[in-house]
C-alpha cells in the first residue's frame, strides 16, 4: 500500500468514525468461511456495518478523529474488525449467539457514547444495555400503569352507582 493510499484509508476511516455513537471492536481471526459469511449476514440483518480494518490505519484514523476513544487503541493487535451500530447491544448480542457455536469472535473494546469498555469480559455487560427503543417502551408502560389504574377505577366506580340506582 502506498502513503497517498494509506492517508486516503486513514481519511475514510476518521469519516466513518465521525459521528458514530457505537463502536465494536473483534477479533475474528480463525473463523472458517461459512461462519464468517453467518457473521456477516446476522450483522447486516441487524443493521450494523462490519469491516475487517488494519490496526495501523484505525489508530491513526481514531487519533485523527474529534472523538476521544480512551485507551480502545490499546486493543487494536491481530486480526481486527470494527462493527459500526446504531444500538448500543446490538453487536454484543450478535457475538453471543455466535460465541454459542464457537470460541470467536471476541470482544477487544468497545466506545459507545463517550465510554470505553476493554475486554472480552465487557460482553455481558455490553449485552445488558438497553437500546434506547427498548428504554422508551419501559417508560411508555410506567406511564401508562397508574393512567390505566385511574381509568379502571372510574368504571368500576361508575358500575357501582348503577347497580345502586
């Protein structure tokens, strides 16, 4: 690869990086084809992007970025892939279900939203976050308990009177 070629690849990976909220890093290295091609289709279902990416590159492109990754550079040795989401468990949830058949892929790091996580044990910590959808509906539902509690005593209230009349 040339210099001009690794700055372009530096310049788009700082373009991916922008403005992301949730970043997974992998190690995937091992996995045989059929895997890879199962891993691959699980994350597009799940709208997530993923990209095996050369650790030179993504330092130089995080260290480029506005964002402040922490120590997630410190991750970045061996096979890596980067998997971009919009929810903040979806990757976790996907490495799980494939940890389920396997040892890999294994969590490196992650940045979501301002906070680093290092480590493999990270995973079900990453898991248990609630996306934000998930999060509305809980306060949808906590919201609508005590009106629907009100509502419900009214009428049996109003059912009493008529029985009296």
């Amino acid at each position: 690869m040339t210099r001009e070629e690794k700055s372009i690849a530096i310049e788009n990976l700082t373009a991916k990086l922008a403005g992301v909220n949730v970043i997974y890093l992998a190690d995937t290295s091992g996995l045989d084809a059929a895997t890879t091609s199962n891993l691959r289709r699980a994350c597009f279902k799940a709208n997530i992007k993923l990209e095996v990416v050369k650790n030179t590159l993504l330092a130089k492109a995080m260290e480029a970025s506005d964002i402040d990754f922490g120590d997630l550079a410190s991750v970045l040795k061996g096979n890596t892939s980067m998997m971009i989401a919009e929810t903040a468990n979806g990757p976790a949830k996907i490495i799980k279900e494939f940890r389920k058949k396997g040892l890999k892929p294994l969590l490196k790091g992650a940045y979501i939203t301002e906070d680093v996580y290092l480590g493999d044990e990270s995973l079900d910590k990453l898991a248990a976050i609630k996306s934000r959808t998930e999060v509305i509906g809980e306060i949808i539902g906590l919201l609508q308990s005590p009106a629907q509690r009100v509502i419900a005593a009214l009428q049996n209230q109003m059912g009493k009177e008529e029985i009296a009349e």
